[in-house]
C-alpha cells in the first residue's frame, strides 16, 4: 500500500506512477486505508497546498509534495509545531470525495445554518463533512424563529444601536432611565443594552419577528417600541411628562429641554441666566433638584447649581461683576430676585 509524503520529494512510488496529482490504485487503496482509520483526518484542499480536515484542524503541505494537486486526502501522519497555526502534514493519501462521505458517515451534516456573521444574518442550507463545507445554498424562507434568535445574537454582539434611534428616542430613552432610578417599581430599566434585551418580546415584538436582515433593524423605531415597557397597567404611564418631563416652562415664558443623559444621572436645566430672575427655588423632577446650568448671553456656563436661592445670594454677585462689564447690553439688576425675567437685551426691553 502507497502512501506519498506531505513534506517534498516524490515520495515512495516506484517506476511507472501515473502523472503528478493523479491517483493509482495503490493510492486509492491507502487512501481508504488512512480514511477508515482516521476520518477526522479526512481533508479537503483549500489552494496552495492548505488543507481542512473534518477535525477543523488547518493542515499544510510541503513545496514539493506530489499531493498539492489532489482536492482530496486522507491524512495518516501530521504534526504541529510549537505555535504554528496549522498541521504539517508528514504522510498522506488521495482520495475522492465518494471515499470521504464514506469513511467519515458519522461526521455528516446537513440543515439549516441561520446566523449573525460579519454583521449581518447569513441564511443557507449547508452539508457539511464534520468541518468541511461540501454544499451551501441561500435559504429563501429559512425558519423564522433561527431568523430571530440570530438577529439577536447580532444586537447583542453589536448593540441596541443597530436599531434607529431618533433625539426624540434617545431622549425617552433617558428619561425612563432617571425614573427607573429615582423612583424604581413600575419603571423599567432601560440604561444597559443587556436589560432591553432581556424584555426584547415585550418591547421589540412585532417588529422584530418581521425583521430579516440588519437593514430590516435599522428601520425599527426605537423610541415607539419603548414607549410599550411604559408602566400601562399600573396607570403610571400617563405620568411620564408630570415625572419626567422634556421640558420645563421658565420665569422668561421658555420651554427649555431637560438633560436627562448626564453621567451622574441628575438632570441638567441649561438656561440663561437672566431667563430665571425672580425664581427663588430650584425647580425639581420626580421629587429631584435639577441642576441648574446659568449661561452667559454667548450661551456658556457661567455658574452650575443645584441651589438657585443661595446662588443668587452669593454666587450671583461674582458672575454680575464679571460679566456685565463684557455684555453691557444683557441685564444685570442687583437684586436679581425682583428683576423682570427676560430672554432680550436692555435694547428689546426699552421697547
């Protein structure tokens, strides 16, 4: 019985071999020898003389191996040397891939392969010779419940952000993340991607059943599928804007956007300074002080509080002296607790 090196050489034939690549009958005959014996060895060329065999163990052959032409090869001896990334193969033999199915019958597989896989969902119909991949067809209608768990194997290895989420979403989102934290019962928690997607039938159904594809996730809304973890039952839903609200009405007459996405998880009110004259506490939600970031008239910082009444005792007197000389035309009245509240210039008030 023949067998040909893997490593260079001719290997051990004899005069008469048939021409390189091809297979005598002692070949086939040691090929279904070695495959028998060993058909987790069974392995299938994937080009300049690299091999799979049925184990999932990367194989290779010499330069001048007579098998780098053979697609397929029972792989008697091989070894690894110390952190290398595939098998040297030492001695091997052809065979056909009739041979392989046969030898290595226990290790056939076919059936769907539905998955999450370099971003996106792959759908096929594949058979498989332990590792090998023999055939693959994409799968028209593949089984709808593979299709979902795989989508969200995808939103758990890249995140909630494969869905579309508005300002308006993210905004909700946050909000329900304060009062989950703040007042707890009812208000789901919402601030980790693994939470969400711990509720994902409660809030993600129907869309995510219909879904097929990472484009077909990038068109869920975001912000309407929250809106079903709101606390409906309880009758607690119909508080979010008394609790949490988007915006607050201030002295001036604006309606200025509440900060729920602060890392320290307080809400933040940023406003003009002269737009809050006359307020004396610092307004709250959900029972919590927000804090109050005064801006300048070029819209920057120019004090952060969450105690408006001691500001403008103290504080205020500091910001007047520093700023009302580099904005002459804002106001800057000393007892800011009588003022009239505007968001004009001295100019717009003499009108």
């Amino acid at each position: 019985v023949f067998f040909s090196r893997g490593g260079g050489g001719g290997g051990g034939g004899g005069g008469g071999r048939p021409p390189r690549g091809a297979a005598a009958p002692d070949d086939l005959a040691a090929g279904l020898i070695a495959a028998l014996g060993f058909p987790e060895r069974v392995a299938k060329a994937r080009g300049e003389g690299a091999l799979l065999m049925a184990s999932g163990t990367a194989a290779e052959l010499g330069d001048g191996s007579r098998l780098r032409s053979a697609p397929w090869l029972a792989v008697a001896v091989a070894d690894r040397p110390p952190h290398a990334a595939s098998a040297r193969v030492r001695l091997g033999a052809v065979i056909d891939e009739d041979t392989a199915r046969a030898a290595a019958a226990h290790l056939l597989t076919a059936g769907e392969e539905v998955r999450w896989e370099d971003g996106d969902l792959i759908a096929r119909a594949a058979e498989r010779l332990g590792a090998i991949e023999l055939s693959v067809r994409p799968l028209r209608t593949p089984d709808p419940a593979l299709v979902r768990a795989a989508l969200l194997d995808g939103l758990r290895a890249e995140g909630l952000g494969l869905l579309r989420w508005s300002p308006d979403a993210l905004t909700l989102r946050a909000r329900l993340g304060f009062l989950h934290r703040t007042l707890g019962g009812a208000w789901p928690d919402v601030a980790e991607d693994r939470a969400l997607l711990e509720r994902a039938d409660d809030w993600l159904e129907p869309e995510l059943s219909r879904a097929r594809r990472r484009a077909d996730l990038g068109r869920i809304d975001a912000g309407q599928a929250l809106n079903r973890l709101l606390p409906w039952a309880t009758g607690e839903a119909v508080r979010l804007d008394e609790l949490a609200p988007e915006r607050l009405e201030v002295p001036s007459g604006s309606r200025i956007r509440v900060d729920y996405t602060a890392e320290h998880g307080q809400p933040v009110l940023a406003v003009k300074l002269q737009e809050l004259f006359g307020l004396a506490e610092t307004p709250r939600v959900a029972g919590v002080p927000v804090l109050v970031h005064l801006l300048s008239p070029a819209g920057r910082p120019a004090a952060v509080t969450a105690d408006l009444a001691s500001f403008w005792q103290g504080g205020y007197r500091a910001v007047r002296a520093e700023l009302r000389g580099r904005y002459p035309k804002h106001p800057w009245p000393e007892d800011p607790a009588t003022a009239e509240p505007t968001r004009h210039t001295n100019a717009r008030l003499r009108r």
